[in-house]
C-alpha cells in the first residue's frame, strides 16, 4: 500500500484516532462511544445528512485517497458526529455523498463482540482502539463463516441476516499517513467488512440471500415512501 501525502493543515487541527463503518445499535442507550472525549477538534463537528436508498453514491466505486487534507480530517470529524448522532457503529463517506475511501468505525459499546484484536501484531485493547478512522481498507478474509443481522443507516428499518467470514485481516491507512494491519473478529470484523463494501458501492441488501430477496424489491419500495415522507 502506497505511503499517503500529508497536506499541511492550519495551526492547532489535532489529528484523529482511526475510525470504521456501519452496523446500527440495537438500542441509543446501548451505544457508547469510547476513546474520542480526549481529542480537540479544530472546529464545530457537523451533522452531514446520510444519503438514503436508491440514490447513485451508495453504488460508486469510491476513489482511493492519495493525499489527506484538511477537508478529510473535517470529513472523519463529521462522520463522527453524525453517526453517533445517528446511533450507529459505522459510517462510510458514500453514505454521506462523498465518493472517497474513508470510513468510521466504533463498537465500543460492546466490549465483548470480539474474541482477539491485534494491531499491527500487537494484542490491542479493543474500547482504547475505539473509534478507527480508516482510508483505502484492503480486507483478507478469514476461512470460516457465520450469519448474522445487520442493518445499515442508509436503509432504516430495514435489518437482514448476511453471511461474511467470522475473521478478517485488514489493511489500510490512516489520516496520519500510516499503514494499519487490524486482525479481529466478531462485531468489528463484520463491520469492516459492511464499510469496505459502502466504498466498493456494494450494499448489504446484495449480499442477502436468494430467500430473502424475494418480496425485497416491494419491500424497499413501501420504506422508500415512509422515508420520503419523514424527509424534510
């Protein structure tokens, strides 16, 4: 993986933890967000609308991130923001109208969804690694797989059962510039890999099975009128 270009950014931008994607809290009470409270942000975060099913950035290809910016560093700070906002665990840029490799990631509010987590080799202690801002993910996947329910912020109300490897060995960079090799399972696992797919524009309704598809499609239409409905 290519070394990322640093832009200078103005006097006083602190850099950000890593960050990853989205599956949602069952619960808002059941969502906490460890590890961000010591970071000072270099302005007010903002809440960026999330992008909604059918529209066409949810199906782009997003373009690798060569040189961070400060306009990334605001962009890791909204995501945030706005998936904490939102209830969720997980964000990717698409899902707010930008076509980049980043993404956010936290699962803090559950200690015990992974069985390891290591950091570069290193065994990590999952809530300290919380929140993962992470760009131009590369995902080796583990043998063995499991089913289990996800949803997705872009889709709400709608939940599925998605079969993905139990295990993943993730490679990426982060807006400091490293390169990040994460090895994990659990919760974390899946959630990088429903991240990594929003920058490849696949969505989790494409990895549901044969069964569950059928009906889908009227499904999605009856939500999409509730959703434009409660639109603004």
């Amino acid at each position: 993986m290519a070394a990322l270009v640093q832009e200078e950014v103005p006097l006083g931008a602190a850099p950000f933890p890593f960050v990853i994607h989205q599956i949602r809290a069952r619960n808002p009470s059941d969502f906490a967000c460890g590890g961000s409270s010591q970071n000072s942000y270099p302005r007010r975060r903002m809440i960026r609308k999330i992008v909604r099913y059918p529209d066409a950035v949810l199906r782009a290809k997003c373009r690798a991130i060569t040189t961070v910016t400060a306009a990334h560093r605001e962009l890791a700070a909204d995501m945030l923001e706005t998936m904490r906002e939102a209830h969720g665990v997980g964000l990717a840029a698409p899902q707010v109208a930008v076509d980049e490799q980043l993404a956010v990631i936290d699962v803090s509010h559950n200690p015990e969804c992974v069985t390891y987590l290591r950091i570069n080799g290193t065994d990590a202690d999952l809530v300290k690694s919380m929140p993962i801002i992470f760009l131009n993910p590369r995902i080796e996947p583990g043998k063995n797989k499991e089913s289990s329910e996800e949803g997705c912020l872009s889709f709400p109300d709608l939940r599925g059962q998605i079969k993905r490897p139990e295990s993943i060995r993730a490679t990426y960079n982060t807006l400091e510039g490293e390169t990040v090799v994460l090895e994990t399972d659990g919760l974390l696992a899946r959630a990088f890999q429903h991240e990594t797919d929003h920058l490849n524009g696949i969505l989790f309704i494409d990895r549901m099975s044969a069964a569950a598809k059928v009906g889908l499609k009227r499904k999605l239409a009856r939500l999409q009128e509730e959703w434009a409905e409660d639109s603004p």
